[in-house]
C-alpha cells in the first residue's frame, strides 16, 4: 500500500492546498511541502532498507508492488510496481518537488491554493508513470501530468504564456494519443493470440507480432516518448515552454518531464519490442547525435538566459537518448545517471535565472554582465551549475555522457566521435554564459541581493547531490544493475524466442 500512498498522499495535500489556499497563502505552501517532504523521506528511508535487487522480468519480481483488479471486465489492474530504476526516479521526483515548493515560496503571490493543487497533481502523474507496469493505467498518468502543467504555464507563466501552453499541450497530447492507439493495438493482438485481454506489462511482453506491426507499435510508443525527452526534430515546444513557465514550472519540465520520456524509452519501447528497436536503433541514434549538435549550437545563440538554458536539455538529452538505443551496460548506466544529473544542474539553473529575474527584471544576456561585483554567492553558484551542464569532471554530467560514449564507442564509433564534438561546443555556450551574466564591467551599474537564507537552502543539497554523483555514482549504479541485467536478459529470451 505504500506506493499507492506515495501518490494518494500528494493528491489529497493538492486538494487541501486549494482549499485551504482560500484562507491563506502559507497554509497552501506548508501543507504542500510536508505533504513531498513525508513521501521524500519515506523513499529514502526505503532505498536505505532495500538493496535494489528487484529485477525487470515476465514473472514480475520487484521490489515492492501493489496489484489488485480495477476494470477486470476489460483487463485493467491497478498495479504499481518499484524496482531500482523507478527507485531512482521516485527519489529524484520528490526531491526536485521539494524544490519546486521552496522556489515558489516568494514567486507565487496570486491564486496560491490552485497554483499548489496543480503542482502537486503533476508530481503524483509522474510518480504514477515511474510506478504503472498496467500499460492503462500508465496511460493514465501520462495525461495526468499534461493538464496540471498546462495550467501552470497558461496561469503563472510570462507574457507568451498561453501561447506556451498550447503548443506544449498540442505536442503531447497529439503524440500521447499515438501511444494510446499503439497500446490498444498491442491489447487486442495479444488477446487474438492468447484469447486474454489484459494491459499488464508482463504479460505483453512476447506478444506475437509481425515485423511490420512491431515496427509501427514501436514507432507510436517512441514519437510519444521522444516528444517528451524531447528528441530532435520533436522539440520546438520546449523552448516556449521553458522560456514562459513559471520557475517551478521549468524545474518540473527539465528535472522531471524530459525524463518520463527517457524512462518509457528503457521501461517499455525496447522490452516490448526489442528486434523493431533494435532495427530502429541506427536511426534513433543518429537522431540523438543531430540533436546533440543542433542543441548546442541554438544555445550558443540565444540572447535570453532561460531560452539558453532550455536549448541544452535538447543537446544533454541527446546523450541519455544516445545511452539508451546503444543498449549496453555502460551506455544505459551513463543514460541513468545522465538523467539524474541533468535535473540537478539544468535544474539549478532554471533556478538561478528565476532568483536574477527577480532582481533584474530581465533575462537577457547582454543586458546583464559585472555581477560577481555585486552578487558574489550568486555569480558563484551559476558558475558551478554552468560547469556541470558542460561535464566538467568531477560532477554527475561528466559521469553520464563519458560512461554514455564509451558503451557507444563499440557499437558505432563515428557517432560516438560527432557526439563528442558536442560536449566540446557545450564549453562554448557554457563560457559564454558565465562571461555575459558574471564577468566583465558592470556597464548596467546592477546593484542587487546576493542569494538569501531560502534561495541557499535551496541550492545547497543540488550542489551535495551533484557533487556525490560526480565523485561517488556507486550508489546510483548499484541500485540501477540488478534491473539492467532483469532487461537485458528479458529483451534477449524474447528475441530468441521471436527468431526461433
């Protein structure tokens, strides 16, 4: 029961936020903080007791699980299930909901109550598309995290907020529905072959299929998941998204959305339709490395700071995308660790651009300039988040795309060589963010608050994480293994079993 309290408990706390929120704006805010902070811990507390040795395989072993019949007439079970890898997810979406609470704190200042109620209904949608292994039910969640984030960036956003918004929704929810109609054709090919109708992960998997209609399942489950990574050419709602979003709002984008696409990537595309993936992968992987480059030079153009920022989770994601379709243990190491990085130090960032928004009132590049002079701490800590987006050694971005390159190097060398490259641009766009926000004369005379008591406290722990993950991964990959090895020996039988 407690994966289903993990989400229950956030869906009540956005309820009580919104009506509570009509008395007062701190009863909004605590009662959604403490409502993460109680799921947080509890997550923890459990990766602490458990060695993650659930693994990813038909008979269904995970670490813990809850499975009871919801429409049974039609197949459909509410069955959430935890392994290392949705552990890993589970623990990075509470923590970063922690931090979308403590930087809205301030921001925030109208329709309070209905702002956390949107919140903390798009943190319970992603933790139930880390725990669904009902493909239903998974469904589900996916479009729960589409209209509370609509929300968010229509009501609190910037200027082009509505516009924003819109464009975010059509993507999605165009490409959620050719999941949806990939799902459907998977349930009722496998009752022609079983006479069963069910939507249970396990029992999909080695569903009969043609070389064609796996091919084009494949394809509906990968545009919806690329859409989200987002993968290039898949991208263009991104940018707006992240440039018109509130600050919570492009820290649940970056951190968290982006990796849902990443997760059903490794969780269901390849599994259940590993030869079509496996045919696909030259393509898939060839995309990763054009949006690697095409990332990072966009970057490097932009004039807006948040604009900038939200043009290399295009090039960051492009290496887990890269991990993913090279399909061996260090590449998908590197893609997992990828992940988590990538939503601490982009994250950060979103982070950081909102605190100058505040006290510039601008987000453009070369109006800012001279602020080390005035805002120490904060030039400070932008450097350091500025230094891990670029993989500097030493921080969790460098672990993921070297472990990333060196499982793709044995596979496709000339991939590998371009996307090396583009860690390389990645320096140019990161040098001269720092050099246009921080460095250099003080031509505007800015005069603003270097980062408070809140905004440190903030800041701090995505400093530590990035850091430990940097420094001492084994953690993260230990827990990860044991549900690797259940997906490459799942994928492997399966191939057999279709060959044969």
């Amino acid at each position: 029961m407690m994966l289903v309290w993990l989400i229950v408990i956030l869906l009540a706390a956005g309820v009580v936020a919104w009506l509570g929120g009509r008395r007062s704006a701190a009863w909004a805010r605590w009662v959604s903080l403490l409502a993460v902070l109680a799921d947080l811990i509890w997550a923890v507390a459990f990766w602490l007791r458990h060695p993650a040795q659930a693994e990813i395989l038909p008979q269904g072993h995970w670490l813990a699980q809850f499975n009871v019949a919801w429409v049974p007439q039609l197949g459909i079970r509410f069955h959430l299930a935890m392994d290392g890898l949705s552990l890993l997810m589970v623990v990075l979406t509470l923590f970063i909901g922690v931090m979308a609470v403590l930087c809205s704190w301030r921001e925030i200042q109208t329709g309070v109550g209905f702002y956390h109620f949107n919140l903390m209904w798009i943190l319970a949608g992603i933790l139930g598309v880390f725990l669904a292994v009902d493909l239903f039910l998974f469904y589900f969640a996916w479009e729960l995290m589409l209209v509370p984030m609509y929300f968010l960036i229509a009501i609190w956003g910037h200027e082009r907020r509505v516009y924003a918004a819109i464009k975010f929704f059509i993507f999605t929810q165009l490409s959620g529905l050719l999941m949806l109609l990939a799902i459907l054709a998977l349930y009722f090919i496998h009752h022609r072959a079983t006479g069963v109708y069910t939507f249970e992960y396990s029992a999909l998997l080695g569903t009969p299929l043609s070389q064609r209609t796996a091919l084009l399942l494949m394809l509906g489950f990968f545009v919806a998941f690329a859409v989200k990574l987002p993968m290039f050419p898949f991208h263009p709602w991104l940018p707006d998204a992240h440039t018109e979003a509130p600050t919570a709002g492009s820290l649940i984008l970056a951190g968290l959305l982006l990796k849902t696409g990443a997760y059903g990537m490794i969780r269901f595309v390849i599994p259940l339709f590993p030869q079509a993936a496996h045919q696909f992968a030259p393509v898939a992987m060839t995309l990763a490395v054009v949006g690697i480059l095409y990332g990072a030079v966009l970057a490097y153009g932009q004039r807006d700071f948040k604009r900038m920022v939200a043009y290399t989770s295009v090039s960051h994601l492009g290496f887990v995308l890269l991990g993913i379709f090279a399909w061996n243990t260090l590449a998908l190491e590197g893609a997992v660790v990828g992940m988590i990085a990538h939503a601490l130090s982009t994250g950060a960032l979103f982070m950081l651009v909102g605190q100058l928004y505040e006290r510039t009132h601008t987000r453009d590049l070369t109006r800012l300039g001279g602020l080390w002079s005035t805002a120490p701490v904060l030039s400070g800590v932008g450097m350091f988040f500025m230094l891990g987006s670029v993989g500097l050694p030493g921080l969790g971005d460098f672990v993921g795309e070297f472990l990333v390159l060196l499982g793709t190097y044995r596979l496709h060398p000339i991939l590998t060589a371009l996307a090396t490259v583009g860690v390389l641009a990645s320096t140019f766009y990161g040098v001269q963010m720092v050099q246009r926000a921080f460095h250099g004369p003080n031509v505007h005379q800015w005069k603003i608050a270097d980062l408070k008591g809140r905004e440190l406290l903030i800041m701090a722990p995505m400093i530590a994480l990035l850091l430990w993950l940097g420094l001492y991964p084994l953690p993260v990959l230990k827990t990860f293994a044991p549900a690797w090895k259940g997906l490459e020996r799942t994928t492997r039988s399966l191939t057999a079993a279709a060959r044969r």
